[in-house]
C-alpha cells in the first residue's frame, strides 16, 4: 500500500523546488539584462554624462564647451564657428600724413599702392574729411588732391627724382647730396633760389634777376607741373659777382683780403680782368688775383684780377 501522506509531501517538495529554480532564473536573467544596459550606456557615451542626441563617431565631433546650468549640473554646448577673417583694409583708406604711396595707374586716373617714401612716389602731406580734392590746392608742397572715395582728401606731394630741390622756396639754398639735388644751408658754394617758375618756363625769364647766374629746371610729374628755379651762387664774397671795372672795398690782412661792393668814391681797388677757370693766376699777369671754386657746382669757379685804386 501506498502512504497517500508521503505521495501528497512529495509533491509538495517538488513544486516548491521547481518555482525556487525558475524565479532564481528570471531574477538572474532580469538582472544580467540590466547589466548589460549599463555597460553598453557606459560603452556608448564614454563614462561622460553627455545628452542623448550626441553625435556618434562615425560622424565629425563638435567641440564642447562647459556652462553651469542654473546649479543643476554641467551643461554641454557647441563651441561657436571661430569668426572669419576680415578683408585687407585698402592702406588708401586709412592713409595718415607721412605715408607714401606709388602711381599703379596713370596721370590721369591714380590707382594708389603703399610703397616706401622713395623717389618717384607720393607723400601723404595733409589729410581732409570730404571728397573734394581741391580742398588740397594751396596746401605747401601739395602736388595733387585725391579722393579714393571713404570720405577723406589725400594732399600729396611728388618725390621728385632729382630730389627735395624741386620744392626749394625762394631765399632757401640748393646743394648737392650724391645724384640729387637737396634743400641745404647758405654757405658759400651753393645755389640761392631767386624765384620758382612753374610750367615749362625757359631761363631767360630769370634774367631780370641782379646777379642771377644759375638754373634748375626739373621736369613734373606732369607737363603743367615743370619748375624752373632761378639762382644765384653764393660766392664766399662780393668779388664773386664783380664783372670788370667794378669798384670794390678790398679789408683784412694781404694773404686774405675780403672784398665788398662799394661806390667808387669810398673804395679802394677795383676789377681788370675776370676768368670763369679755377687757379688762373697767370691770367692776371702780375695784378692782385682773387680764386675759388665751389664743391658742388664747380663751373661756377673763377680767377679775378684786381688793383688797388
């Protein structure tokens, strides 16, 4: 016979232990599941705490920039596009007075580029608001008004290639520097500007001047633009100027008499003969001989003879 007690036990047993075995499964199933979504969050996003929509990496990858959130933790944003470089600035636009500037374009219609301050370029000598470049007639040393068109007048004054010479005014001296001829103190041996001419005069419109003895005629930039200087050499002394039969006043010790013009009535010596070379005494033929010449105009030396009244 059979004990129904220990069959109904047994059953028992039995159930209990198979919903043990199947629950422990499910948990250990439900569990590993969540593990596995953790590590795949923590695969996906690196360990960082980025926002869902975040690029993946087949695709380019921003760059980021960190901002508090209102103290609810860190917030991600995009780092703005660097911005893009400005144009050049035209140096014409912005030009200052010292600044030079070369012709590219023609007398007619100017196309200004930057350049050095050489000869044959533009000095920026005056600066107006406006666009009116007669605004630069009268300015000194002002060649020509341009307008580039951003509100302001260039004056601008030609580098002559033969030098500052070109804008010499009247009572200021010319000398030599190297090629050119320069703005230069007034000693003895350089020329003194008489008069400036401008426009393609010829030399004979200087001769109205006392003791005129020189010229420099520089070609403009452009033909109305020519200048004729009218001068005279400064001498080291009066005898310098003196023609023959000119009374002079003759002072100082023999070996270095000094000369001045005087009324024939109060001097004391006078010219006979007169030579443009340099150290003709045997011209003089036994008179009293005065000679010089100048370093930076040479053919500007002479001899002359003289006696005593």
């Amino acid at each position: 016979m059979t004990d129904s007690s220990t069959d109904t036990k047994t059953s028992g047993d039995l159930g209990s232990r198979l919903f043990d075995k199947v629950g422990a499964a499910v948990v250990i199933e439900v569990l590993a599941g969540l593990v596995m979504a953790v590590l795949g969050l923590i695969f996906q996003f690196g360990g960082h705490d980025r926002p869902p929509d975040t690029p993946s990496s087949d695709g380019p990858t921003p760059s980021y920039s960190y901002e508090p959130a209102n103290g609810d933790g860190p917030a991600w944003t995009p780092s703005p596009d660097p911005p893009s470089e400005d144009p050049t600035t035209d140096p014409v636009d912005v030009a200052e007075e010292g600044d030079c500037f070369w012709n590219a374009g023609t007398t007619d219609e100017f196309d200004l580029e930057s350049s050095g301050c050489d000869p044959g370029a533009f000095e920026v000598v005056e600066v107006y608001g406006g666009d009116d470049p007669d605004d630069c007639d009268g300015v000194h040393r002002s060649s020509f008004g341009y307008a580039p068109g951003s509100g302001s007048v260039l004056c601008l004054s030609y580098l002559h290639p033969w030098g500052e010479a070109y804008w010499a005014e009247a009572g200021e001296c010319v000398g030599r520097g190297g090629d050119a001829y320069v703005i230069a103190d007034c000693s003895a041996g350089k020329y003194q500007v008489l008069e400036r001419l401008w426009g393609g005069e010829d030399s004979n419109s200087c001769a109205e001047w006392e003791y005129y003895n020189g010229s420099l005629d520089f070609p403009g930039y452009i033909d109305d633009q020519d200048m004729l200087l009218c001068m005279r050499m400064v001498y080291s002394d009066d005898i310098g100027y003196a023609e023959v039969d000119t009374c002079l006043y003759a002072s100082g010790p023999d070996d270095d008499l000094t000369f001045e013009f005087a009324d024939c009535s109060q001097s004391n010596a006078y010219v006979v003969g007169r030579t443009g070379e340099y150290d003709a005494t045997g011209f003089c033929d036994g008179y009293g001989w005065a000679t010089w010449r100048s370093a930076d105009f040479p053919e500007h030396a002479y001899t002359v003879c003289w006696a005593w009244l």
